[in-house]
C-alpha cells in the first residue's frame, strides 16, 4: 500500500464554538478511492470544509497531515498549490467572472506562473469534451443561471484543469439525474490513478456504483464508526444508518 497522502489523526473542528467534528482518524493513499458515508448532520461536509481551509470551520484539536504537512495553518489558497482539491456540494455563482477568467485564474494561481492562452484553450477544450460541457459555457459568468449537473460538470471540469493530487468530493452526486451521475462519473474515473487520492463524500449509495471505491468509511456524530470494503456501501444500501442509532437510508427514494 502506498503511504497516505492525507493522514488525519484526532481530528476536532467546531464552528462557531460547537465542536462538530469530535475525533476523527482517517488515513488515504495515494492512488486510492475512499467513500466516506453517514447520515446527515454526521459531520462529513465539516471534515471537507475543515480541509479545504474554509475560515468558519475550525481546527480545535489533532492533526491533518497532507503528504506529510500540517495544513492546519495554511490559507485555503496554499492548500490548492500543494495539490489538494474540494468539489463543493453547492457551487457559488459568481456574477461578472466568465468561467474562462476564472479557470484560468485559478490556473494560473495554482502552477505558479502565467499559462499561455494557444495551451490554457486546448486543456480546456480537452477537459470539456471529457466532461461534455458546452465550449458555449466558457463566455457565461460562472455558475450563474447553471443547471445542477452543470454546475457538477464544471466542478469536476476544474478538477480536470488544475489536475490535483488529492480530491474531495463533497455530495457530488447531490442534485444529479442519472444522465448527469454518469458523465461526472466517468470523468472521475478518467482521471483516477496513482498520482491522485479521492475521498468521496456522500450520504447515498447510488454514486459508488459508477465510481467503485477501494474502501468505505462511515462518519456518525463526528467520528469514525466503521470501516470497510466495498461491500460496505452494498450492506448500508440494504440496511441504511439504523446499526449507528439513524433512521435514515442509504439509498434515495426508488433506488
């Protein structure tokens, strides 16, 4: 097994002064999908934000090491250039920033250095094609009037471009038909491979059948409660959350 790209130990974020996140242990390799489940208000969406660098979501306590760095102390912008990636669950509309400026920004900011305009328009194009996203979108001011899956489509198109090195995918599957799940799906198993972690977050179990995970971890009142195989993801799709004291399924309505 490779070493562990994200190693979490101990880990307590609180927001605004409620701790949320109570313990958490959590190790990812590199090259490997993780699936981390549960049901709502466990504190999965914390933990993502926690990692990303979002100021709201405070580190109170333990350590989250990526490839071996404290990120606890980096701005959210360090944490980009050292490779890791958040798709978030409910992507901002930014009025007056076309999708170009701002993928090229975020290029830009990432690499450390201007990218040419002939070799930012081909990685784009490629990247579009992979995530059939309209090359119309490109002129249009981000996310603004965007479908749901549109705007799941572009999340992972920025994945695509800034080609991070560990990603976290935050109920990328929230809001998506099926047409829309395959695409993202597939445009996440383009890129899965050695040089990129994935940790998807989710509460349902209907992404992992596109995007198989290589383990499944279940998050319940902001700790880590069970850990498994794949089969894990089949077994909470049969019986939901009850065995972790929620009612809740892990499948939505009608499958």
């Amino acid at each position: 097994m490779s070493e562990a790209i994200l190693k979490i130990t101990g880990l307590e974020v609180a927001v605004e002064g409620t701790p949320i996140l109570k313990g958490v242990d959590l190790e990812i390799p590199q090259g490997e999908v993780h699936a981390l489940m549960g049901p709502n208000g466990s504190g999965k969406s914390t933990l993502a934000y926690a990692l990303a660098g979002h100021p709201r979501y405070e580190i109170t306590g333990g350590t989250a090491l990526f490839d071996g760095q404290d990120i606890a102390e980096m701005g959210a912008d360090e944490r980009a250039r050292i490779g890791l990636f958040l798709a978030m669950q409910y992507p901002v509309e930014v009025p007056g920033v076309s999708v170009m400026n701002f993928l090229r920004t975020a290029l830009t900011s990432v690499r450390g250095e201007e990218v040419p305009p002939r070799e930012f328009i081909k990685e784009f194009d490629e990247a579009s094609k992979l995530l059939s996203f309209d090359r119309s979108f490109a002129d249009r001011y981000l996310n603004e009037g965007f479908s749901g899956g549109e705007k799941k489509r572009h999340e992972i198109l920025q994945m695509a471009m800034l080609k991070p090195r560990f990603a976290v995918l935050d109920e990328t599957d929230s809001g998506l038909d099926v047409d829309a799940l395959r695409v993202v799906s597939e445009g996440v198993n383009t890129m899965r491979g050695p040089g990129l972690g994935v940790l998807i977050i989710t509460h349902y179990t209907r992404i992992l059948r596109y995007i198989r995970p290589d383990v499944v971890h279940v998050m319940f009142d902001g700790r880590i409660a069970r850990t498994g195989g794949p089969e894990l993801a089949e077994e909470l799709e049969e019986r939901g959350y009850a065995e972790f004291g929620s009612k809740e399924p892990a499948t939505t309505p009608g499958g």
